[in-house]
C-alpha cells in the first residue's frame, strides 16, 4: 500500500513516518513539505519526499507523483494563536480532498475508495456559534474543518473516506511525564506512538466511526503497540 503523509517535518507528522516506514503492509510513503525533510526521515526506506509550496493547489506534475497512493495523513495545522486558521484548517484540507479524490482516486482498483485521515483536536468545537472561553479561532476552526470533511465525504461516497482523529495532549515517545499525565487525566493525553499506528491502522483498514475520539484512539494504538512489542 502507497500512502501520502502531510506534515512530515511535524512532531506528529515525523512520528507517523518513521512508523509508516517500519510497517510491512506499507510499501512506499510520499511526503509532501514545504521544506527537505530532516535527514534521519529523507533516509528512511520507502520515504518518497516531495516539496510542496502551496497546499491550496496541486498541479498536474505533482499529482503524477503521488499516482497510486491509497490515503493521505493530514497532519497540517497552524500554530496556536497565529491569525486566521482557517485557510489552513478548511481551506487547504479541502482542496487536498478535491484534488486526490479527483485525479488519484481513479488510478485504484475499481470499487476502492480513497482515504483520508485528518488531525483534528480534542476541543474542537463543531457549534460555530458557540461561545468559548479558549483559542476560539483554532477550536471552531478545527470543527468547521471536521463537518467539511464528513460534507465532502457524504457528497463522494462512492469514491472518498473521510476520518477525523481527535488526540488529547499529544506526550513525546520517552518524555518521563508521559507515564503520570496518563494516570491522571486518562483520555485526555495520549502517547505519539499510539496515535501514530492508530492513524495508519485507519489509513490501512479504514474504520466503523468516521470522527475517532481521543479514547478510541488509545485503545487501538495502544493493542497495536502491545501486539507489535510481543512480537
């Protein structure tokens, strides 16, 4: 299986890769950054690493590069307050959808459904009119993203998957506080590995729930990565 991984520079974004790249059902994984890659993921096996300056069109030269690809990991966002996200959040999210359903979606085998996996956050808010009390802007944004992407997916049904995660606080692989903030906020923080082979298992096998909350995620990261440790 061929996937697409946005964001690869990310913390997020590189975990899934190194991850992506391990996996043996995953055969080639195509990134798209603005920026190279660090050296220790552009050397990764299986790694296709493209530049790409604009996430809001993709043209011709760049869609024949990612022919084949399956699924696309988003893992684009804005940081947190930095002006107006939702050119990114919405803007950019959707014409990824457009653009893959579109022209690489008809490259599968017939029937097959092209997937895409978006990061969302656990305190996005769908209810535009609602009144919060924090990153107001990042939160709606992130949930009027979250009922694009179900609108987008509902519209394509025959073509298109569309998933939405919604990670807690994200805990970096050997961070020592990561065992205590588990133990005292249960489903409210999660593990980088967890989500990491959570969103590719998702990527792979698709999934019963279209919007996967933080709790879900940990449960299928978490068999994952016991399963892989036991060999």
């Amino acid at each position: 299986m061929k996937i697409i991984v946005t964001g690869a520079t990310g913390f997020i974004g590189g975990e899934i890769l190194q991850e992506a790249a391990a996996d043996p059902n995953i055969t080639e994984v195509f990134t798209l950054t603005r920026k190279p890659l660090p050296d220790a993921l552009a050397s990764l096996s299986k790694v296709t690493g493209i530049i790409h300056k604009d996430f809001s069109n993709y043209p011709q030269n760049v869609l024949a590069q990612l022919e084949g690809a399956e699924a696309c990991i988003w893992t684009i966002g804005v940081a947190r307050p930095a002006g107006d996200p939702r050119p990114v959040d919405i803007g950019c999210t959707q014409a990824a959808s457009t653009a893959f359903e579109r022209h690489l979606q008809p490259h599968l085998s017939p029937g097959k459904k092209f997937r895409f996996i978006h990061t969302s956050g656990i305190l996005s808010e769908k209810d535009q009119s609602k009144t919060l009390w924090t990153n107001t802007a990042g939160r709606l944004s992130r949930g009027a993203s979250e009922t694009a992407i179900m609108d987008f997916a509902k519209d394509h049904e025959a073509t298109y998957e569309g998933f939405v995660v919604r990670p807690g606080l994200v805990l970096r692989r050997g961070s020592w506080v990561a065992k205590p903030w588990m133990a005292m906020t249960k489903n409210l923080c999660i593990p980088v590995l967890w989500l990491s082979l959570a969103m590719l298992e998702i990527a792979k096998k698709g999934g019963e729930s279209r919007i996967i909350e933080n709790s879900e995620l940990i449960e299928i990261g978490k068999g994952l990565a016991e399963r892989n440790e036991s060999g």
